[in-house]
C-alpha cells in the first residue's frame, strides 16, 4: 500500500512539473491566441487558466497524436469558440453604465493592442475574427497553412483563402476605409 501511494505522489509531482514546463513553454502563445479571438485582456487571461486546468486534468490521457503545441492551441480554440457562443457573451445589457463600462475596455483593449504591436497590429485586430485568427497565426506566430488548419479545423484552402480575403481588408484599414463582414 505504501509503494502505491509512493507511486502515485511521484507521477502527481511528474505531471505537475510537465504542466509547469507547457506553461512555460506554450503560455505566452496559449494567451496571445485567446486575445486574438476575443480581443480582452481579462478573458483571454481566464482562457489561459482554463487551457492549463484541462491540460493538467487531461495530461495522463494525451495520446501525442499530434505535438503538444496543436493540442493545446486545440483546446484554446474550442474554448474561445466556446466562450463566443456562450449565453453570457450574447446577453449584451445596454444599459448606459454598462455600455460606457464595454466601451471603456474597448479603448483599453485598442491602447493595449497600439503599445504592444503597433498600428499594424492594431488594424490586424479590428479584421473580422474569421480574418484577424487566421492572419495573427500565420504571420505573428508563424504556423504553416497547414497547421492553422488543423488548429481552426477548417480546410487548407479555406485557410488561405481567409489569409488573402484578411489581407484585402487590411489594405483597406491601412488606407483609411472601413472594413464591413
């Protein structure tokens, strides 16, 4: 009984310290990916804690299929997608201190997107977010088509037809007109 006690303190300290080394490792891009999609800081940062809980949860049943990089940008995507299609983000109250408050993040978010990546980077944010992923991914994280494809779970083709439709509408951002879906 002692020897399986043993045995499993020894796996939880192993599986802990692989969290810790995929943290370290793939946190930064797990976190960026989020914001990509949701373009808020707070959420992007709660995603990232809820990749790491299912990555830690999940680990022992990782069957390396495909490199741990795809398998946890995977879970980042569903849970983004997840969190775009939740009752919560769709139950929009527009009650003048909550839209002052949502517009108050947005300037925040639009000042945080011009201090970290620039101008370009912030008129990379304002595509549409079937646009603004593909080309974040592509060009900031520098993924393959392939891989984007995988990730997103959408076809090669349709991977680089979003990367050439994004980079239309960002010449029209960077020349001054607005972009429409």
């Amino acid at each position: 009984m002692e020897t399986l006690s043993r045995i499993a303190v020894e796996n939880k300290s192993h599986k802990e310290e692989h969290l810790e080394y995929l943290m370290l490792r793939f946190g930064k891009k797990v976190y960026q990916l989020a914001y990509y999609f949701l373009r808020d800081r707070q959420m992007a940062e709660d995603i990232y804690q809820e990749v790491f809980l299912r990555v830690y949860v999940n680990l022992d049943k990782f069957r390396q299929e495909s490199s741990y990089y795809s398998w946890i940008y995977k879970i980042t995507v569903n849970l983004c997608k997840d969190y775009l299609k939740s009752a919560t983000f769709r139950r929009i109250v527009t009650v003048g201190t909550v839209k002052d408050f949502n517009e108050s993040c947005r300037e925040s978010n639009k000042l945080f997107e011009q201090v970290e990546g620039g101008e370009v980077f912030s008129h990379v944010m304002d595509l549409p977010e079937k646009y603004r992923v593909p080309i974040c991914l592509y060009y900031i994280d520098d993924l393959p088509v392939s891989e984007i494809a995988d990730i997103l779970k959408i076809s090669q083709n349709n991977v680089k037809i979003r990367l050439h439709r994004g980079r239309e509408k960002l010449k029209k951002l960077l020349s001054g007109s607005t972009v429409n879906e």
